[in-house]
C-alpha cells in the first residue's frame, strides 16, 4: 500500500459481523476508506472498476457470477453494484457453502432493486461507513468516551488542544482519509473540492442512470449547505433555487436530493420520537446535513479564514462536524443520532439513543458563554420525557469547542470535541 493504514473504529464492528454473517456489505461515500478497510481484512480481491477488467468482469457477471467470487475468504467484491447480478450469486454461495466470513461487498452506491434482486436478509450484513471522526484522525484526546457517559462513569476529564482555529481547518479539511494523512495544508483542503466536483459533475448521474445537470447540482448544494443544520423543507430549497432557475420543479429537486441521498452524500438527521409527561406535539422534520461537514464549507467557499469572519455559518458547520462525529461513535456502541424539537420551541442538537433504550442528549455550542443556558434547556428536556415509559437520560452533555471537559454542578456534562471518542 502506498500509504500507512489508519485504523478505523468501524474495523471491529466489521470483524464481528464477518464472524456472524456469510457476508458484510459496507456503504458509505467514495473516498471514505471502505475499500482501504476491508483490504486489511480480505484474503482476495475483485476490483470491478479495474480499467483492465471491468469490462470482462461485467460480462462475466451476467453469464457465470459464481466465477468472480472464487477465491481466498474473505473475498473482498469492491464497487459490487457495477454488476448487480452478484449480490444474489453472493446469496447463492453463502448458502451452499454454510460458512461465515465468506465475502465483503463495497459500495458508495445505492443500487436501483430488481424484481429478482433477494434482500439478503440472514445472509448479507449492512454496515455504514463514514469518514473519519477526530478521534481517528488524532485530532481528539479521546478523554471522554461517550461509552462510558452511557455507563454512569463520572470520574473522567479532559483538555481539547484544538485552537478555534484548528477546528475552521477540521470542518474544511473534512474526515476524507486523503485529506487525514496530507501534510501539504493546501492539497488537503482541495480534497473536498474535488469531491464536490466529481459529484456534480458524475456521481449525481449514476446514482439513478439518469442524466443531471452539473451546475443545477451544485446550486443545489449550495442551498442545502446555506440550510445546513435547519430543518429547512424542499419549498424552502426551492423558493431559493427559483431566483436563477425559473424552470426547477419540486419534483426536480425531489430527484436530486434522492440521488444525494443514494450516493451517500445526504444524511439528514431525523427526529426524536419520545413519550413526553404533557401533551406538547413533536416536531418529526429532520434536519438538513451532509456526510461531512466539508461538502457544505466546499459548496460554501468557506475557507477556515472566512469562516473564522462569519461564525454564524461557523457555529452551522460546527454543528455539522459535532454530528458526524456522534455518529461514528454512537454507531459503535449500538446506537443512533436524533435532533429534538416540540411545539413549545425547545430544541436539542442531539439525541443519541442506543438499542437497548438508554439515552443521552447533547447540545452544541461552539463558545463558552452558551453553556449555562444549554444546560438549562437539556435539563427542561429531562423535565419533559416521561420516565415511566422510558429511561431517565444516561447523561446531558454540551458539546463545545471550548478546552475543559467538566462535570457542572448540575451534573450536565462540558465535553469539548476534541476531548471526545466513542
């Protein structure tokens, strides 16, 4: 390999899927390391965008699929969905062969399903990736683990080393693995650059066949980063598309976004459904994010300097940068994120809720002057969820991007970012 492995959080979860499943398929963007992780795994490997053989392998797949999974296990198939017809051969081998472990699938695209296409359930293993936080960076201490916030641990603490300015260049740079080992400042800041560009000008295309224009793409992305976030609806993307293109649709946007969504790009953050002691009304609209922050700072132009200028949109992408994050993490541990906001107008960043029902949640505030009243509105939270029907929270925790981390006298957590791990 040309360059040193960088190991993942995700690479356990992987190995314990292989050990239980007769196949593991990771999705996730391009260029956020699938394949780089699962070679360090695989014993054999079938690259189908190989310029030498793709085109034979494609036509192997339509003839003979079970040709192109023979090999050492686990059997890496990179890209796999270049030749759909391999995912029931994969199905087929599995069951004959009655062993785990036996294949990995990558893919950064969502395939379009045919009739035939078996959904693999007890066969195939679904695991995301994502790009890579700042603990697998080396940018986080890795002090507070969120792991441990879940298990009542209160003796920990901390000391982020990331300047205000260090985190403009995090949001900017992005967790693109590319991008993690650049020592050049400049090169690694263009990597999100480059994987807008491609993007717009390719991937949107292939996620459905269908043709999209490039420069409608990027407007579009440009809106959604200005939204990032909000819980900003489609009419909101269209009135703000409409002013340069009179002739988009609400069904056009609906095809763009649906693309997004298929290559992995747009991640939006759903809503925390929770029984509540009133009656107050939840609102169910997600809130608009990226896979990484960088994709909005790229479309944005929001160089670490003018961000630094403009912390509006800097507090917005921090935000952004604080998810991703929370996501990798909670992933590990068996969980998953949620924003919160009822009709009274509380709202909270973050809900994170593992499959065993515990709970902890988190508000975001880049500056130490907001962390008294976020503590307030993630103890008003408490207020509200009905304890009878579901667990008091494990923890309450405002993640910042201050320097200490610190348990307040009313028990709600101070966890800067960089102090953070799963």
């Amino acid at each position: 390999m040309n360059s040193k492995y960088i190991g993942r959080i995700s690479d356990e979860k992987l190995k314990l899927l292989l050990q239980a499943k007769g196949a593991v398929l990771i999705e996730g963007p391009k260029w956020c390391g699938k394949t780089r992780s699962a070679e360090e795994i695989a014993k054999s490997v079938l690259y189908m965008q190989d310029p030498d053989s793709s085109k034979a392998n494609i036509l192997t797949a339509k003839t003979k699929p079970s040709l192109l999974l023979d090999g050492e296990t686990p059997r890496l198939l990179d890209e796999w969905q270049v030749a759909p017809e391999l995912w029931n051969a994969v199905r087929f081998a599995v069951d004959k062969r009655r062993a785990n472990g036996q294949f990995i699938l990558t893919g950064s695209v969502i395939p379009i399903r045919t009739d035939d296409m078996h959904t693999g359930t007890g066969r195939i293993a679904r695991m995301k990736m994502r790009t890579m936080s700042l603990f697998e960076t080396g940018d986080s201490t890795g002090e507070i683990s969120l792991g441990a916030l879940f298990d009542g641990e209160t003796d920990m603490e901390g000391k982020s080393n990331l300047s205000v300015e260090q985190l403009a260049f995090m949001i900017n740079r992005g967790g693109w693995p590319a991008a993690a080992q650049e020592k050049n400042e400049k090169i690694a800041l263009a990597i999100a650059g480059d994987y807008l560009e491609a993007v717009a000008n390719e991937d949107i295309s292939k996620a459905d066949g269908s043709h999209k224009n490039p420069d409608r793409a990027k407007s579009l992305l440009r809106s959604l980063s200005r939204n990032i976030s909000s819980e900003a609806r489609t009419t909101t993307i269209l009135n703000d598309l409409a002013d340069n293109d009179e002739a988009i649709s609400q069904v056009t946007i609906d095809q763009y976004i649906n693309a997004l969504k298929k290559i992995f790009v747009i991640e939006d953050l759903p809503a925390w459904s929770v029984h509540l002691r009133s009656k107050s009304a939840i609102r169910t609209t997600a809130k608009r994010h990226f896979t990484d922050p960088s994709i909005a700072a790229a479309s944005l132009r929001a160089t670490p300097k003018r961000l630094l200028s403009d912390f509006k949109t800097f507090g917005f992408l921090f935000e952004s940068l604080c998810i991703r994050d929370l996501r990798v993490y909670a992933e590990s541990i068996d969980g998953s994120v949620y924003h919160y906001r009822d009709k009274s107008g509380l709202e909270i960043d973050a809900v994170i809720q593992l499959a065993d029902g515990r709970w902890g949640a988190a508000e975001i505030k880049m500056g130490a002057g907001e962390i008294e009243d976020a503590s307030l509105k993630l103890l008003e939270l408490k207020k509200k969820v009905d304890t009878g029907k579901v667990n008091e929270p494990a923890f309450l925790m405002v993640l910042t991007g201050t320097e200490y981390a610190f348990q307040m006298g009313n028990d709600v957590w101070v966890v800067p970012l960089g102090c953070l791990k799963n």
